[in-house]
C-alpha cells in the first residue's frame, strides 16, 4: 500500500514534467550514485524538483525514504529511484487499461 502511495508521488512528478521527462530524467542519472543509477540523494533530488519548480511535501519525501530505502552517507539520506525512471510507461500502460 505505501508503495502505490510512492508511485503517486512519482506519477504526480511526472504530470508536472510531462515533455521535460526525458531531460529530467538525464539529471537525475547525472545526480545519482554512479556505482548505482537507482539511488539518489534526497537533498539532489529535492533540489533538481525545485529547479522544475514542482514541490513534494516532507510528508512525501518521507515516505520516499522510508519506502524505498537506500542508507544513509554523512548524515544524508539516500533512497532507491528505480520505479522513477519506468514512470513514463507506466502512465502509458494506465491508459491502455
């Protein structure tokens, strides 16, 4: 259940972006652990949503890390995005259905 509530955020982030996904997702690949792509800083992620100008609660952004969990490296907390990056089709799919 609290996955589905993460995947809304996601879905949310997307709406926003809309034809930007392709660019916003090439930041975050630039943004994320090179050793792996699927996990992100919160305050990176926080910043290039600013930068879009699309805000998520910290009730959210909890969520995010508690969901999708990832650690924690000097006191900043990482979380798993790799639901992030098949939102696209996703969205797609729910139309098809």
């Amino acid at each position: 259940m609290e996955q589905d509530d993460c995947i809304r955020i996601y879905e949310k982030i997307f709406k926003e972006i809309k034809s930007n996904w392709e660019k916003f997702i090439k930041k975050i690949r630039k943004l994320s652990d090179p050793d792996d792509q699927n996990v992100i800083f919160m305050d990176d992620f926080m910043s290039l949503l600013h930068r879009y100008q699309i805000d998520i609660t910290n009730e959210d952004r909890e969520r995010l890390v508690q969901v999708f969990p990832a650690g924690e490296e000097n006191g900043r907390l990482r979380f798993n995005i790799a639901k992030l990056y098949d939102q696209k089709y996703n969205m797609k799919l729910r139309k098809l259905y």
